[in-house]
C-alpha cells in the first residue's frame, strides 16, 4: 500500500513538473503573434525557450511512461476514454515542434507567418486540452466497468471542463509572459512586463472561480474537510500567486517566474490530493473507479521502478539544472546572427 501511495503522488509531480517546464513554453507560442512586433522580436522569443523545449517535453513521457508501468490499467482506460484530445495534444505538439525548425527555412513573411501560426496553435491548443482533460478527470469520466467511454468529445467540453482549460491557459500566459520578461531586453521586455501586469488579475479571478466551482462539480473537497492540513496546500499556492504579483511589482522576473511555478505546482496538487486514492474516477458509478491501489501494476514491479526513479531522475534534474544555467542569458540581437539559432 506504502508503494502504491509513494508512486500515486509521484505521478502528481512529474505532471507538476511538466507542467512548470513546457508551460512557460506554451506561453510564449502563444504569445509570439502578440508580443513579437517584427521578425527580430520573435525570433528573440523562440530562441529564448529554443534550447529547452524538446527537453521539457522528457517530463510529459515520463508522466505518461509512470502511467503506463505504475497503472496501466489507468493507462489504457485513459487512452480508450479521452483518445480524441490526447491525439489532438499529439498532433499539436509535433506541429510546434515543426514550426520552430521550419520558420526560417525560407525568407518569405508568408513563410514565417504560416509557422508562427502553427507555433501559435501548437501552444494554445495543448494548454486548453490539457486544462479540459484534467478538470474532466477531476469531475469524473463517463466510463463502466470495462472501461467503455459513454459519451463524446462534447461530453468533454462541460463548463467545468471548459473552465479548467482556461485556467491552464491563463496560468500557462502568465508563467511565458515572466519568461519573456527575463530572457529579453529592450522593448520586448517591457511589452512583456506589462503584459504580466495585466494578466495577473484574470488569473486571479479565474483561479477563483475554478475553487469555488470545483466544490459544486467534484468531490475534491471531501479530502480536504476530512483532514484540513491539506488546505495548506490551497492556501500555499494562493501565497504563490499573490507572490506574483508582489514580484512584478518590484521588477524581479525570475522570483517573479519562480511564484508562477510553485502556482501551477499547487494547482495541479490540489486536484491530485482531492482526487487521493482515485486516479482516475467514473461519474457514472463510484464502484468503476480506477484507484491507486486496484490500478497499480504489482509491488515488485513498484519497487523496481522506485529504484530506478530515484537513480536517474536526480541525473535528468541535474541535467536540466545545468541546461537551464547554460542558457540563463538574455536573448540578444547578436545571439539571431548564430548559425544554431531559430
């Protein structure tokens, strides 16, 4: 059972901790059309996440790799259930992806625009599904006993689920705005600081709304009420993004970018610890659930990838530490005449 509640919040982190990486990713795709004034300006904008990105996205394999091994009857049943946006996330993603190493193959504004375009779509459309997937699996997924999906992707698009994709959205604005704020210099940066200035309040007032809403859609709260020290977790994560703002407000962008991230980190906990020991429950019957404990692979297989986790995630942290300190500059004009730029 120890094993099986061990891995439970390990699978919570390693989602966190995508979330933290390529969030700020997202932002910043999605932010290009708006932030970028001229080519320059953008190019500044995806170098600034172009030696990190492909590296944030190891976090969403190993979160799905711990759900294949550590549950893979939540795996399957996920993959059965949610199949259409997982594929849309799928999609979005390798169009992104694409769209930073095409961009610059041809010197036409027509050229750059279709990519930034795909750029665009490539970080919006993950953080909204994303945001759509998890307030659905917080609400509960229509799904029996056999692990048969009743319903469609429209089923998916309630206001909850709604609601928490653009809770994601905002979050994920928010987090690449301070990004774009650290990494630049110049007009940019102020555009940039300025925008985290006036996205902060729709975060605020959208993060509201999805706590209060969470207590009429889920069954979050019911681990909070029975054991209050959780709502430390809520009221840590309030500091966080209160945290934010008093940052921004003093000019300190990495701090500043540091409080968004420990705000998406409780976000995230606070589904996972309400959710506790359901991984994945049914909203038709309480009995379908997929828990911690009748999802699991066996205590073996447990242990073995507890060993494993603890030798090579410190090696890929450590690795992401030095990657990140590697590349800690601003992005310059001089850094775009770089033959390896974007």
């Amino acid at each position: 059972m120890a094993l099986q509640i061990t891995w439970f919040y390990l699978w919570g982190l390693l989602w966190a901790i995508f979330f933290i990486t390529d969030g700020f990713d997202f932002g910043v795709g999605a932010l290009l059309p708006f932030l970028g004034k001229n080519d320059d300006e953008k190019r500044m904008m995806i170098n600034s996440i172009g030696p990190l990105w492909d590296g944030n996205e190891v976090w969403l394999i190993t979160a799905g790799g711990v759900t294949f091994a550590a549950f893979p009857l939540v795996y399957a049943t996920m993959f059965s259930t949610l199949y259409t946006p997982l594929m849309l996330i799928l999609f979005a993603l390798i169009l992104r992806g694409v769209s930073f190493e095409f961009r610059g193959k041809v010197e036409s504004p027509a050229w750059r625009f279709i990519w930034d375009t795909c750029t665009f779509i490539g970080s919006v459309a993950p953080a909204i599904l994303f945001g759509v997937a998890f307030a659905n699996i917080f609400k509960g997924i229509p799904f029996d006993g056999q692990g048969v999906y009743h319903g469609t992707l429209l089923t998916l698009l309630n206001p909850y689920g709604l609601l928490g994709g653009v809770l994601f959205l905002v979050l994920f604005l928010q987090h690449g705005t301070l990004w774009t704020a650290i990494k630049t210099e110049g007009d940019l940066h102020e555009r940039a600081a300025l925008t985290a200035t006036f996205l902060w309040p729709i975060v605020l007032v959208v993060a509201v709304i999805f706590l209060i809403y969470s207590a009429f859609a889920t069954s979050l709260y019911a681990n909070y009420i029975a054991n209050p020290i959780w709502f430390l977790v809520i009221l840590i994560t309030v500091a966080a993004l209160l945290g934010v703002r008093y940052f921004v407000g003093k000019k300190e962008w990495f701090k500043a970018w540091f409080a968004s991230a420990l705000t998406i980190a409780g976000a995230v906990f606070f589904g996972i610890i309400g959710l506790f020991p359901n991984l994945y429950p049914s909203s038709i019957k309480a009995e379908f659930n997929l828990t911690a404990f009748n999802a699991s692979s066996s205590p073996l297989t447990l242990q073995i990838m507890l060993i494993v986790v603890i030798i090579f995630i410190p090696i890929v942290l450590c690795y992401q530490i030095w990657a990140y300190n590697l590349f800690k500059g601003k992005v310059t004009q001089e850094d775009l005449e770089y033959e390896e730029a974007y």
